[in-house]
C-alpha cells in the first residue's frame, strides 16, 4: 500500500525539524550516530531510514516520532510544528 507516493509530497512532518535540532547539538551528530543511539534505545532504525525521515521520503510512527524526541532531547510538539 502507498500512499502519497509522490515525489513532491512530504510524507511526514517532523524531517526538517529532525534535521535541525540534529545540528544544533555539541559536537555535531551525524545521522549515523542518531541511529545508533535510536538502535540502542530499541528502534530499528539504519543511517538510510535517518536521511529519508529528514528529508520526509520515510513516514513516521509514533514509536518512532516519540524516541526521535527523546534522542534529541526536544518535545515531539518541537518536532512536528
């Protein structure tokens, strides 16, 4: 099943500020590193699946959304305003 199959169509709405607060953090951590702490934390998530969230390619559970949240150390309403 797909939906919004698109390619200009964002299929979540969190990529952009994932990208952003990921930046912003001292040192720098890569997408590499954001998946590996979200692996640690029990979300199966590969360097690939980080890139395609941020640049919103990739949906986006709640699991997922909730633990994006907590490995950058924002709100999930930070994340998706």
């Amino acid at each position: 099943m797909f939906k919004n199959k698109a390619d200009n169509v964002k299929l979540n709405l969190c990529g952009e500020n994932v990208a952003r607060f990921r930046a912003r953090i001292l040192p720098k951590m890569s997408q590499r590193a954001l998946a590996d702490k979200l692996q640690l934390s029990g979300i199966d998530l590969d360097k690939n699946a980080v890139q395609r969230i941020e640049c919103g390619k990739r949906f986006v559970t709640d699991i997922e959304l909730a633990a994006l949240a907590e490995a950058l150390d924002v709100t999930i309403e930070d994340l998706i305003k």
